[in-house]
C-alpha cells in the first residue's frame, strides 16, 4: 500500500464563517467529516489527519543561510493555503482519489492529492 497526503485547500483569508455560513452548516460539515474519518479508521485506510489553525498562526524558519531567520505568516503568499489534511494508505492511484472525493463531500473542501516518495 502507497501513503498518500490528501491536503484540504480554502481560501487563505477564509474565516470560520466564510467556510460555514451558519453554524448547522458547520455542525454538518464536523459531522461528515467525523464518520469520514471513523470509516477511514475502519477500512485500514487512515495513517492519522489533522486540522490546521489559520495561515495567520503560521511561522517560517529560515534555517539555510548563516543565521536562522523566521517570519511571522505563511510561506505562500498564495492566495489558497492547507487547512487541514489526512495521510492515507491505499491500493493505487485511484483508490486515493476516491478517498479524496469523499473526503472532500465530507468537509465540504477541495483535496489534492499526492503521493510520498520512496512508497
């Protein structure tokens, strides 16, 4: 089996409230993303997930140079960041993507997917 990062992508000055309009649309979406993540448990799919802080609560370390320099903020000056994300096992390609749509339905978020190296 191949791990696979499954990154959930929002817009980098979305709050709480842009993501979920209402707090039923939330509760929904924690729901939905709660029993994903239950069925990923049970299927032997799930390596461990995670939800990210704002990209506002991000700290960069520069460690390349002479001295070490970090940077309140994101790295990205993108306008798109990760939110949150799983690590996976699964089969192939395919069965990644399936994953990644249903965990996109689920969080209400689009996932990218990609492989790690060396699997």
């Amino acid at each position: 089996m191949t791990q696979y990062l499954l990154s959930v992508w929002h817009d980098r000055d979305a709050t709480p409230e842009d993501i979920y309009p209402s707090a039923q649309e939330r509760d929904a979406a924690y729901a939905a993303t709660g029993a994903f993540n239950e069925e990923l448990q049970a299927s032997g799919n799930w390596v461990f997930a995670g939800g990210l802080h704002s990209p506002t609560t991000a700290t960069v370390v520069d460690g390349t140079g002479t001295d070490v320099v970090m940077t309140d903020g994101p790295y990205s000056e993108s306008k798109e960041q990760i939110g949150g994300f799983w690590v996976v096992e699964a089969a192939d390609l395919d069965a990644a993507l399936d994953l990644a749509a249903r965990g996109s339905k689920a969080c209400g978020g689009r996932v990218e997917v990609r492989p790690f190296h060396g699997e």
